[in-house]
C-alpha cells in the first residue's frame, strides 16, 4: 500500500490536505503526508476547523 501511495505522490503536481484534529493519527493521513514530504510533491494544508491547529510538517 505504501508503494502505491508514493507511486500517486510522485505522479502528482501536489498534495492538498485538509487538516483536522486526527490528521496524523495512525488512520489519518500521516502515511500519505510522509510519502509525498519523501518524494518532495508539493503539500497544501488547508485547516478544516478554527479551532483547530495541527502543524502538518
């Protein structure tokens, strides 16, 4: 599974990631954010609350 999503990463102009609460928890989207941050894809974090403020890097 991490090979396909650092296959996609790598094919992709950039990564847009809504940033929430369990954004890097173990299901959350850490593995994806690790993979493309691993084959240098742009990554944009858009905060999905206010109240909310998860740092993705």
């Amino acid at each position: 599974m991490e090979n396909k999503t650092r296959t996609q990463a790598r094919r992709s102009d950039g990564v847009l990631v809504l940033v929430g609460e369990n954004t890097l928890s173990p299901e959350g989207q850490a593995r994806e954010i690790q993979c493309a941050k691993e084959v240098d894809t742009p990554i944009l974090g858009i905060q999905a609350y206010r109240e909310n403020r998860t740092t993705i890097y």
